[in-house]
DNA sequence: ATACAAACTTGTAATGATTACAAATTAGGT
DNA sequence: ACCTAATTTGTAATCATTACAAGTTTGTAT
C-alpha cells in the first residue's frame, strides 16, 4: 500500500472519490492500529460531524471488496479493519487486547490435506500475552 | 479428544454433568463439521424437547473455557465450533460454505517479531474454492 | 459554467446474534 | 430423603450490522 496517493489508490480500484472515503482511507493509512469500526467513526466524526456510521461501515465493505483493506476477525465480538500492506500474522494480547503484527511466510509451511483446493486468501493469529503485560504481571 | 467417555472428560475437568451438556459435547463429538449455534441448537431439540438456546450459549461458552471445545471465528457474522483433536488448520470454501480441515505443523514456520511473547493460541485459516465446486465451475 | 443522471451519504428502522436475569428445576453430597 | 448449590429455561435487553428511502454530491456531456 502506498501512502503517497490515496486518491489515485482508490480511482485505480473503480472507487469514486468522495471526502469521506478519502478520510476513512486516511485514517486506516495513519493509524495502522487495526481499529475497529467505532474507533474509526468516533475518530473521523471530529472533522466530518455529519458523519454516519451506515457511511463507514459501506466504505469498508467496498475498500474491502476492493482489496485496499482486510478485515481481521480474532475476537466473535468485534471485527477490526487493516489496511493491507503484506502478507502479516497477527498477534492478539488477552490481557491488554492489542493486536500486534509479525512477519511470516504464509507460503513456507508445509501443509496436508488441500490438494485440489484453490487458496485465495491466507490468515494467521496467535493469542497470548505480550511482554509489557507479561513483565506487569511478573511484579505482583 | 477421546469419544469412549465423554462422561469422564467432564469430570476431569470441573464440569458437572447434566443430560444437556453430555447431549452437546456429545453432538460436537459426532458432527466434527464445525457446527454454528443454531445447528447445535435445532438438532439436539429434537431429543430435548425444552432446550433453550441459552443452555447451548451456557454450555459452549464454559466447554471453551475449559478446553474441550474451540471457536473458529472466520466470517465475522458467524460463530462456529469445532471439538478440540490436535492443531489443525480450516479452510473455508467461498462458494459452499463448507469448513475444511487441514494438517499443520503450527510450529514449523519461522516467526519474526514476537520475541517475548508468551503465545498460548495459534489459528490458521484459509479461503478459497474447494475442489468439488471448482470442478462445478469449470463445466460452466 | 450548467444540467442531469448516477453514485454516495445520511438517519432511522429493522434484523439477528448474543447476553442478562430471575424463577423453576435438577444434581450431588450428607 | 433432604438441602444447598449449580443448571436450565424463557423472556427481555443489548449491541453490531444491514436495509431502505430521501436528500446531497459527484462526474460527464453539453
């Protein structure tokens, strides 16, 4: 994903421009935290205040059909949006809840059983603790 | 899993026995085809007349907890179930909605970037077509 | 620049899955 | 057989997401 022109971005992927698409594709490009929906309508509601969340939650799915974002489903209660970059696992922490990236191959591991099965799309997440959390918990 | 007893593996692990949750961890034991709420729901009714979907909400919620069963969240409209066996991968095929299992070495791949994290849980899924339906779709 | 059709945004209402809760029932230990 | 604690049940509440229709904006052709 190339940050240098969102604009063009979207005009490539047969999406008309309009200033809230831009600002929503704006924020996913700044803040790579992979927020959920509220986080991105509260956020954008300051500079748009006419904003409707039916509008976020339409952009999405279209920057999604398009290929400009992923969505990352770890938690059945909350579905985050990440804009996409390369192919990245994600790390989420029980304690704190924040969603981490990390590098892997998704094409390096060898696996059983698909033979025949046209693959389009590969995920990969861990649960756990990360190490600020893990460090708070080991002084008590 | 072991199937013989379901019986002991609840007690094994703190869970008291009822008809209810034998019927489900049962079901889950017999339909490893990673069944949503619903499916669980409709089908065990048809034995226990008075189930409330409660009860299933109840019952998955604590057999999570307690290890014996896994969520697969893939789509984030949809929640399904799986029996723990061992560490295996699903794929999900776009067209017919069938949830295969895959073999998987989860430790087998290269990480970079989680050094000092504590990982306790690690999901892999993938997307795609599944051979039957490729198949179909070729004859078109 | 102007006009028009198509696309986009907005707000409200509807949907659907999940959870909260309190009363009734059941299980396990004495 | 009794008693307490745990479980089940049914209804109501909650929350995220979608449907829909009216109003607004955009892109294009003139």
């Amino acid at each position: 994903m190339r940050f240098e022109n969102l604009e063009k971005e979207l005009k490539n992927r047969n999406i008309n421009l309009s200033y809230q698409r831009l600002k929503i594709l704006e924020y996913l490009a700044h803040n790579q935290c992979h927020p959920t929906v509220d986080q991105i309508f509260i956020n954008i509601q300051k500079s748009i205040t006419t904003l409707s969340k039916t509008t976020v939650y339409n952009t999405l799915k279209k920057l999604v059909e398009e290929g400009l974002v992923r969505v990352i489903n770890i938690e059945d209660n909350e579905t985050r949006y990440d804009i996409v970059t390369e192919d990245h696992g994600h790390f989420k922490c029980e304690n704190c809840k924040t969603i981490f990236d990390f590098n892997v191959n998704l094409d390096s591991f060898s696996i059983n059983g698909l033979d025949n099965f046209r693959i389009l799309d590969k995920n990969i997440y861990f649960k756990g603790i990360c190490p600020e959390c893990a460090q708070v918990n080991e002084k008590n």
